[in-house]
C-alpha cells in the first residue's frame, strides 16, 4: 500500500478483512523452482561429458567398446537434453486471454474446481467467462446509453435519475472488471503450475535416460 493509496478506512463496528495474497505471488517462486532444474539438468551434463569420456580413452578395446561408449554418451545426453528442453517451456510466459479460462486444456482442473461453487468465482455474473464478460459488456453499454443521454437532457429531475443510474451500472461494470482481473491472474498462475508441473515429469524421464546412457558406457569402459 502506497502513500498515494492509502488504505480505505474501516467502518464503525466493522472487521477489517485480511487482504488475500495475489495467485501471481507465485509464479516468480514457481519459474525459479524451473530454473533450478534447468541447473541440475546442466550439472548432469556437464559431468557426463566432462572428464568421464577422457578418461575412458584408454579403457576401450576394439570397436565394439567405442560403439557402445558413444551410444551410451549419445543416450545420456539425449535424456539431459529432453529435460533442459521441456523445463525451458516453464519459463515461457502463457498467454492468458479471458477465452482461455474456458477453453485452455491446462485449466481443466481449475474449471472443475470453479464449477463446485460458480459463485465464487464469478458473482452475480453468471457461470462462465463468457456469462462475465457478456454482463461486463451490457453495462458498459448502459453507462455509456445513460452518458450520450445526459449530454442532450433539459429536465434536472431526469438527469439526476440518469446520473444516479450511471453510478450503478459504473460501479456493476467496476465489480465486473475486478472478477475478470481476479480470474485470468488464477488462470496465469494455473497455467504456469501446468508447465512446472510437465517440466518436473518430463525432468524425472530425462534423467531416467541420461542414467541408462549412463550405464551403458560405464560398461563399455568398464
């Protein structure tokens, strides 16, 4: 909270409700976590083609060992690579549009779990993303009707009930807005979770791999 912003205050008798953490919060925790396994990933290649394949030189007889000490390099390397490659994707931004709360197969989990209590979520808007920016997009429409309206008005009786009707469908389309801005920052960090998600599992695979390349030349050097 800034000094330009300063906190509404509290009405008589009323308790002050904790403000609740952003789910954006999350996402530099959830990029870091993805960089720590592009490290790890690094780290393994490294050592894999590091010292161990110097050193092997002279273990090697005949072209039976090579061959299998390359494929094991080759294997070991593929498995590193795979994984550097998909974790990389978690550190790509998704692109979160208010269709994609609808229709973005990552968001599956969250739908499902926005469809147990719809209001929640979406308030008086109805039970979708489309429902909430249909809603948004008729009262925007109603204040900007009661605007070109109030512009051509005589009667001040008339033009204070129109006045009066334009806050309230302002303060509908404020309430509106402030919904979507909550949902696609809950979609972003959802669609980020998806990808850390998919880079640990195609990490855990990748490393599978790189340990049976592993393997193969140690015994071909061995």
């Amino acid at each position: 909270m800034t000094a330009d912003n300063p906190p509404a205050p509290t009405p008589a008798g009323a308790v002050a409700q904790p403000a609740l953490p952003s789910p954006l919060d999350a996402v530099p925790d959830m990029r870091a976590t993805a960089k720590w396994i592009l490290a790890a990933a690094a780290a393994a290649g490294a050592a894999l083609i590091g010292g161990a394949p110097l050193t092997a030189v002279g273990k090697l007889h005949g072209w039976g060992d090579a061959i299998s000490a390359y494929l094991g390099l080759v294997i070991g390397l593929a498995g590193i690579g795979w994984a550097i490659w998909r974790t990389a994707d978690a550190l790509i931004p998704p692109l979160t549009t208010p269709l994609s709360v609808d229709n973005d197969a990552a968001l599956n989990d969250l739908r499902n779990r926005i469809a147990l209590d719809p209001t929640a979520y979406y308030g008086p808007f109805g039970h979708s993303m489309t429902d909430l920016r249909e809603q948004y997009a008729f009262h925007r429409g109603i204040v900007l009707t009661l605007a070109r309206a109030q512009v051509v008005e005589t009667d001040p009786m008339r033009k204070q009930v129109m006045q009066a009707q334009s806050q309230e469908a302002q303060a509908t389309v404020a309430a509106a807005a402030a919904r979507m801005s909550a949902l696609l920052s809950l979609a972003h960090a959802w669609q980020v979770r998806a990808q850390l998600r998919d880079a640990r599992l195609h990490a855990l695979g990748g490393a599978a791999v790189a340990a049976a390349g592993a393997v193969l030349f140690l015994v071909a050097t061995s």
